[in-house]
C-alpha cells in the first residue's frame, strides 16, 4: 500500500488543535504505517511540497502571509481539511473585526508598548478581517471544535486515508 502524503498547517490559531492531534498518541504509529508527514510544524520541512493527498488545515486567514499561504497549500492539495473553529468559523481570531486593523495595532504596538509605530518589515500585513478558510479557497471536510478532540482527529485522518469522507455528525460540534 502506498501511503498518503499529509501535511498539517498552522495559521492564525492558538496551536490546540495541533496538541490534540498529538493526543492522538500511541495511535500515531497506527498512522504513520499509513501515512507520510510531508509538512507540519511538528517537522522541519521548509516549503510545502506538490502533491499533498490531505492538508489539515488549523487557524484562520488573518494576513497577507495566511492568505498567500493557504492559496498555494490549495492548489498542491488533493483534499482540505478545515481543522478546528477558527479555520471552520474565524472563531477567536476573527473577535478583531468589529474593531479594525488600526485600532488593534494602536493599542499593541504605541499603547501598550510604545516603538513609534507598528513593525511593517517583521510582522506580516493584517487583512482588513479575518476570514475562515473556506472563503478564501474550497474546503472538503470541516472539522468544528476548539480543538476538535484525538479521537475525532484520529477517526478523520484514518477516514481519509482510507479514501473516505468521515461522518462527523456524532462526533464533534462547535467548541467542543
């Protein structure tokens, strides 16, 4: 059997969905017969490679650099997974929005922590919102929860190696 190429992505999140993937624990070896991990911040590799079989996908699209990143990870990904609440819905991310791009820097970088001015150089553009993955490329299977729980990630992963899309209906909602 050849294994399937995946890759997990971090954006604008909090990393809980990738912990809970290593929840997964001793069922990783189960996985790791299956699969290959081509990208992932939990390794080293540097560009994300062509021809992915699935993308796990954890955060949302809230600058330039998330946007550029997530339409190049689409277009070298044969199935998108939109992992957590904040790649499925912007979640808590997406609580800047009412406020705006300016007001935030303000307050981070002149209020709080006076530079003169926001960084433009080191800290990616911010979008003027931000947005869950799936407005900005086709997704193929959302995966709700803050974070989604091991065993849930472990039954979609599995799932999709498998070839199947996973039925999540009993399994996960919204920020559980």
């Amino acid at each position: 059997m050849t294994k399937k190429r995946v890759a997990t992505v971090w954006l604008d999140g909090c990393s809980g969905c990738h912990m809970s993937f290593l929840d997964i624990d001793h069922r990783l070896l189960d996985l790791a017969d299956a699969i290959d991990l081509v990208y992932s911040p939990l390794v080293d590799f540097k560009d994300f490679p062509d021809d992915v079989d699935v993308t796990l996908v954890e955060g949302a699209i809230s600058s330039e650099e998330d946007l550029e990143k997530i339409q190049r990870i689409r277009s070298k990904t044969k199935v998108l997974v939109s992992l957590g609440d904040c790649a499925v819905t912007g979640n808590v991310p997406s609580l800047r929005n009412p406020v705006g791009v300016g007001p935030i820097l303000q307050r981070v970088y002149l209020d709080e922590h006076p530079l003169g001015a926001a960084p433009d150089q080191v800290v990616p553009k911010l979008l003027p919102a931000v947005r869950p993955v799936h407005s900005v490329v086709q997704v193929d299977v959302y995966v709700p929860g803050c974070p989604p729980s091991a065993d849930t990630i472990f039954h979609v992963v599995s799932e999709l190696v498998a070839g199947r899309i996973p039925d999540l209906t009993d399994r996960t909602r919204f920020g559980a």
